[in-house]
C-alpha cells in the first residue's frame, strides 16, 4: 500500500521501504491524491518539518528531494 510509504521522524526515511522520504511510491500516491498546488504546499509543510527535525540538511539538497518533483 502506498499509504504505508510515510516518514519515520525525525530520520525521514519510509517506514515502508527505508528510502528517504518521498520515496517513489510516495510521491505516486501524493501526486494521486492532491493537485499540484495543493500538492506543494503539502511538500512545503513537510520541508519545513524535515528541516526543524534536521537543521542540518543541506538546504539544496532537501529542496531537490522535497519540492522539485512536484514541479
Ligand atoms: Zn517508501
């Protein structure tokens, strides 16, 4: 089940297949689900909680893995 493709926090790697997260199936489901607008403004959400779980991240990189695809 796509539904099961979710963060595991504050890792952000699926708790279904260990890919970080969105993993493919993921970002299937998600594009299924929501428009795009809807869709980035969901991801955005999401990125801003990736970073307060990993402030670490390289800001470029999380964008990529977050934000781009939904492009
Ligand atoms: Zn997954």
């Amino acid at each position: 089940m796509a539904t099961d493709h979710i963060p595991d926090r504050p890792s952000w790697r699926c708790r279904s297949c260990g890919n970080p997260w969105p993993c493919a199936p993921a970002r299937h489901h998600l594009a299924a689900r929501l428009d795009k607008a809807a869709l980035a403004t969901h991801m955005w959400a999401q990125l801003d909680d990736a970073f307060g779980d990993q402030p670490t991240g390289p800001p470029a990189e999380m964008f990529d893995r977050f934000i781009r695809w939904t492009h």
